[in-house]
C-alpha cells in the first residue's frame, strides 16, 4: 500500500467510509494532484487526503472542491 489515501465524494451522496476511497498515492503531491482528475470526471463536493505511517492514519489535507 502506498503512503498517501485519497477519499472523495458528495456532500448529499457521500458512499460513507470506504466508499469514498479513490486510491493510494506514493507522495501527497501525486494525491493532490489526483484530486483535479478526479473532480474533473465527477464534480465531488469535498476531499480528505490521509497519510499512512504504519500503524496510524494522520488526516494531511482536507477541503471543498471548487468549480
């Protein structure tokens, strides 16, 4: 598993927990940047990208998607 995981979704349709996963990226740049494509394709609402370390999950970035 890579180090950086994406979720994203809709506010009045979220999947709800892993639902929402888009995938794992090796660097918070590459999940960032992954975060475009995907609001590109499906007009998300919002973002949570969580880094990995191991043995516990740290939210790093967090936000609305803006069109």
């Amino acid at each position: 598993m890579k180090k950086f995981l994406l979720f994203i979704g809709h506010d009045y349709y979220p999947s709800a927990g892993i639902g929402d996963y888009r995938g794992s990226f090796e660097t918070l740049s590459k999940a960032t940047e992954a975060v475009s494509k995907v609001s590109d394709s499906s007009d998300p609402d919002w973002y949570q990208i969580l880094e990995f370390t191991g043995d516990e999950l740290k939210m790093v970035d967090e936000g609305r998607v803006l069109d």
